[in-house]
C-alpha cells in the first residue's frame, strides 16, 4: 500500500470547508443550523453526508454547492474562497465546478433528454460548439441513447435520474453534489442509480451525497455523520 | 444562447400554456391593428382634404364675393336694391399693382336652367375668361376653351360641363349646337373634362361642383345677363348688384403667396366699406390641414395606444402567472449557473416573443384594412341602404392609406411594451432565492 502510495501523487483538495456556521433568524431567534463544520474533499472521493433532519446536512448541501453563503468560515473551491463571492460569481462558480443531481430529478418540463442534458452549458462563458454532440455522447452513457427526443414527461423516474446525472456531468464540474439521488426512487432503480455513480467515481469524478439511508450511504468511500449542526463521525469505507 | 436560441425557448415555454398565450397576443393584436386602422383612415380622410385642396392650387388666391349680413338685413324690401361685392375696378387693380402676380381670372356667376328642346339641365352659368380653364386646371376634353376674341366680341358661345353635355346631348354631338341660357342662345365650342369637386372654400360652403357648370365670356355674361340679379323672397322683389363673384389669382412663386394675399387684403380694404368679401388662399388651408392631420394622428396614436398598454397589462399579468408556476425550473436554472441577469433574459425574451408575435400579427392584420373598409362598405351598401344614404360622402369615398411609420410604430411600440410589462415579471423571478425556488412544488 505504502509502495502504491509512493507512485501517485497525493490526492488533490478539490473542495474544502473551514470551520463554516451557519446562522439563520427565525421568529427573533438564531438557529445555528451549522456550529463549525470543517471538511476536506479529495479528488475522486465519494463522500457520503448522513444525518437526522435538523442535523445540518442539506444546508451543509446549499452551502457546498453555492447556493448559499456561510454565516462564517472558509469555503475553497477550484481555488476561491467562494464563501465572499457575490451572487452572480457564485452562479458562475456553480455553472462552472459543480454539478447537481436532485431527489426530484429537476428537469425542465419542456425540454427533451439532450436539451436538458445541455442547459448547463448555455451559462457557459464562452459557448461550446460541441454542445448537442456531448449531450448526445452523455446520454448514451448514462444509457439513454434511444431516448435523446423524449420529453421528462414521457421517461421513467430511473431514466430522469440517469438524465439528471448527464446534465451534472457535462459541465465537466469538480464535485457533483447529489441531495438523496434515490430517494423517489424503488429499490432496484435505485441500485442502478448507485452503479452509475460507482462507474463515475471509478473514472476520477468526485461524488458528494446527502442521504439517509445507510444502505445506500454504504456504498459511498467516506461517510460524515452530522449531528446538531457539528460532525459527529467521518469514516472510511473499506469496501 | 443567441437569439434565436433564446427565441426557440422562449416560444417552446410558451407552449405550455397555447390557450393563455394565444390571449396574451390577441390583446397586442388588436393593440397595433387598432394603431395601423386608426392612423390609416385618419390618412385616408386627409389625404381627401389634401388632394380637393390642392385641386385649388398651392399657389392660387380666390378672392369671393360674400354677402354682407347686416347690409342683407337693413336693406331687404328696399326698391333701391343693393350693391356689393368684387368690382370689376378690383380686378384691374390687382393684376395692375401687384407684380407677384401672373395671372388672374375674373368669374361672374349665376344659377340659371340651360335648355335644348324638352331638355332642361339647372346649371351654374359662370362668365369668366380664358385662363379660367388654365388656372382650374380644367382641360377642356372635345372643341375648343373660351378666346380672348369671344371676349372682345362678345360672342354667345358657350363651354359645358361633362355631365351637363351627357344631359342636354344624351345621343348628339353637342359641338356647334345651340343651347338656351336664359333668353339667348349660344353655340357650344367646347365641352369639359369630367371633373370631381373642389374643397369647400370660404364664401361658399359647399364644394365646387365643376360638373355642373356652364361656361360663357364674361364680357357676354355681363352685356346678356348683366349685373342685376332680381330675385324673388316672401312676396317682395331682391335688387342685388354684383359685378364680380371671384377673382382666382394666381402668383409666380409659393413663396410669395402669403405676402400676395396680404397686398390683396389692404387693397381691397381700402376700397370696400363693408367685408363684402373673402381672401382664400388654398395654401393656407393645406397648412391648417396639414396641422389638423397631425392633430388628428397624435390623438389616434394615443387612443391607440391605450389599447396596446392594456395588452401589455395583459402580458404582464401571464408573465406573473408563468414566473410563479415555473419557480422550480428558474431554481433548476439558478443551481446550473444561471445569473439574475441570465434569468431576467429569459423571460423578456419570453414577453418579446409574446408581444413580437401579436405585434406581427397584428401588423398582418392592419394590411386588410383597406379591404375590409370596402368589404364593410360593400354590407352597409347592400344590406342597409337606407343607412347608407345617410353617411356622409367622406366615408363614401374614404380610401384607408397605410402610413408606413405607423406600422413601424406599431410594432415597436408593441415590443417595447412587452418589454415594458415584462420586466418587473423578469426580475421577480431572477430575485427568488434558488434554495426556495428548488423547493417549490
């Protein structure tokens, strides 16, 4: 292992949070939703985040995925503390290093597979030329090739997923943040779901998901357990 | 996204709800049809004034003969009888002190019936000289104008009218037949293009009837039927003595046609106790004409566009709806790295294509207009004639003229009122916050 150790380089940091809080006002109350969380990400890790509701882990999520901002603490990513960005770097920030699949898939309505796949890219300065191409190339791996004029509508929950998860990738982000990726969806589904996150992993991709379901958490290389708003565990995953 | 990109979105979100959309446009359809409709008939009516004006002669001054009231009232019953109106003096002085002007044409006229066997035509006998048929612009169709040596011989000879020819000749020639005017008799030498009337001028209210006119040389006017006109009213003889009814001036140059008329003015004023006459200048009317068009076309302009800001409250208010149903795909678009500005596009783009769309259509649409108004003249014609009869001549004869500018007005009024309306929808939607938007059901 050492040997091995030797031969590649030290993992990248791709993410990494400082001791970041979180405060929200409600009712003339402050709620610490997070008390000082401080995580690293490493290229090519699969990070699991469990916990109760009220623990912290989906505003752990927003934060991670800059959809918000810290109260305090650091949050460096791709090379920015994005935790002082204004709003319309920190669009930028997430159109360009992170990548989102939702519990409820998300897709636009009114837009087919490959569109869907490429609304991302649209938000990209300067535009792709290649754009339909990759999209195409995206929903083939993802095993939707038959279905790049279908519209969400027409698709199976499994299948949405599998679209959503193409549109994560085809930004070529630093992290893919997934919030219960499998929670809409049955057990089988939710199996081939989980394999194609372990396939994206296995290529390089870094892999953040929120979840409360142990058995699926099991799959994931580290698995951080929040509680109160602090990190109650952080393990390694054998497997 | 360019363009037409955002354009291809903008129309396929809109799809979503046809039914809603299709209304949203209906509303700036008839906003600009109504622009393009209003404004071309406004141009149409106008356009009308402008040519009868303009048969006048830009350059022409018409110095009339009017009434005077208060002589009319004192005077009436008395044996003397009265006297007004332009002199024969007037005349000679005017075409001898004022060098602007080029020509002039003295006009005396007279109701009288015109007779040939059991035809009787009622005319408006008029004496004048031959430039009158120049400076009228009236070309005389078969046979020859008036001469300056019937004038001086004071031959009874006589031009028609077209449709006072088609009446007294129905079958014959009428060239170098006589016809009765009054108790003499005259030879016609010549009849008239068919003309359509003038503007309504000062003096006299209604327009000029060039079709129903009789031409003699004034000086056979004067020596046959003379200056006298007795006429009977309630039971008592009217003496009225007229030497002139019309002076038509003609000057050498636009330019010179306000400061002519002012000349005319003095000169006449010096000469006549009472206004026994009237000073036209057709260029003067087309002036006020012209001012009153605009008048009339700001006023259509903002009648018409109430109507385009109420389609754009309409657009506003499918936009708030639409904004507010599709707060989950805005979040979906915020977490994928869309900016405010990014989201605020898109739905302006949204409210173009909705507002562009009516604004083309109803640019379609404003091109029907003229046949519409014939199609609609064509109904009132034959289904309600009696209705018919009582409009008036202008809607007759009203032509809409499609005025360029107002359909480019139009449309870009139409857009830039879906862009007015939808920016406050646009920037609603930018200002949610995407966590809460995600989470939207």
């Amino acid at each position: 292992m050492s040997k091995a150790k030797e031969e590649l380089p030290e993992p990248v940091c791709v993410a990494m949070v400082r001791d970041v809080t979180k405060v929200y006002r409600l009712g003339g109350q402050d709620v610490k939703a997070l008390a000082g969380v401080s995580l690293e990400f490493k290229q090519g890790d699969f990070v699991a985040i469990m916990g109760t509701s009220g623990s912290g882990k989906s505003t752990l999520l927003n934060l991670l995925g800059c959809l918000d901002r810290p109260t305090s603490g650091q949050y460096l990513l791709g090379g920015h503390d994005v935790a002082t960005l204004s709003d319309e770097d920190l669009s930028r920030v997430r159109g360009r290093y992170l990548g989102f699949v939702f519990q409820s898939y998300n897709l636009i309505q009114q837009l087919s597979v490959v569109e869907n796949i490429m609304v991302p890219l649209s938000y990209q300065i300067p535009v792709r030329p290649d754009g339909r191409e990759l999209s195409t190339k995206l929903a083939t791996l993802v095993g939707l090739a038959g279905r790049l004029d279908h519209r969400p509508s027409q698709l199976s929950g499994g299948q949405q997923q599998r679209v959503a998860i193409a549109r994560a990738l085809v930004n070529n982000p630093h992290v893919i943040l997934a919030d219960e990726p499998t929670g809409n969806l049955d057990t089988a589904t939710s199996n081939e779901i989980m394999e194609l996150l372990d396939v994206l992993n296995n290529t390089g991709r870094t892999i953040v998901m929120v979840t409360h379901e142990p058995d699926i958490a099991e799959r994931a290389k580290t698995i951080v357990t929040l509680r109160d708003g602090l990190i109650q565990s952080v393990e390694q995953n054998r497997s | 996204m360019n363009v037409i990109q955002q354009l291809k979105l903008g129309f396929r979100s809109l799809m979503l709800h046809k039914l809603r959309s299709a209304l949203a446009v209906l509303g700036i359809l008839i906003g600009v049809t109504a622009v393009i409709w209003l404004v071309a008939m406004g141009e149409g009516v106008s356009y009308q004034a402008q040519q009868q004006i303009k048969d006048l002669g830009a350059t022409s001054i018409i110095i009339r003969t009017i009434k005077p009231s208060e002589e009319a009232n004192s005077d009436s019953g008395s044996r003397s009888g009265i006297a007004y109106g332009l002199l024969r003096s007037d005349y000679d002085r005017i075409i001898t002190n004022i060098p602007t002007i080029s020509a002039a044409v003295p006009m005396r006229e007279i109701s009288r019936d015109v007779r040939r066997d059991e035809y009787v035509v009622p005319t408006q006998v008029i004496g004048c000289t031959p430039e009158y048929f120049s400076i009228n612009r009236l070309p005389v169709a078969r046979g020859r104008p008036l001469a300056a040596s019937d004038l001086r011989g004071l031959e009874n000879v006589t031009v028609l009218a077209h449709d006072v020819a088609e009446r007294l000749f129905p079958i014959q020639d009428p060239l170098g037949r006589a016809v009765q005017i009054g108790t003499e008799f005259y030879v016609v030498v010549g009849v008239a293009q068919d003309r359509t009337a003038a503007a309504a001028i000062g003096g006299s209210f209604s327009a000029r009837q060039y079709n129903r006119d009789v031409y003699i040389p004034l000086n056979t006017f004067q020596k046959r039927i003379g200056d006298r006109v007795i006429t009977v009213r309630g039971g008592t003889f009217q003496n009225e003595t007229i030497e002139l009814n019309q002076i038509t001036a003609v000057v050498d140059d636009v330019a010179s046609v306000d400061a002519s008329a002012d000349i005319i003015r003095a000169l006449l004023e010096r000469y006549h106790k009472t206004v026994d006459y009237a000073v036209v200048v057709p260029k003067e009317l087309l002036e006020q004409a012209e001012t009153m068009r605009m008048m009339f076309n700001v006023l259509l302009l903002l009648i018409a566009g109430i109507s385009l800001v109420v389609g754009g409250i309409g657009i506003m208010n499918i936009m708030l709806a639409t904004v507010t149903e599709r707060t989950r795909e805005i979040g979906i678009r915020r977490a994928l790295g869309a900016t405010k500005g990014e989201i605020v596009q898109q739905f302006l783009w949204e409210t173009v294509v909705l507002s562009g769309t009516g604004g083309l259509l109803g640019v379609a649409v404003g091109f029907l207009c003229g046949p519409t108004v014939q199609g609609v003249r064509l109904a009132i014609k034959s289904f309600m004639p009696d209705v018919w009869s009582t409009l008036p001549t202008t809607i007759h004869q009203l032509e809409p003229r499609l005025a360029p500018w107002s359909i480019i007005a139009a449309f870009g009024i139409s857009v830039g009122v879906g862009i007015v309306f939808g920016i406050y929808p646009a920037q609603r939607a930018a200002n949610m916050d995407p966590i809460e938007a995600l989470r939207h059901e």
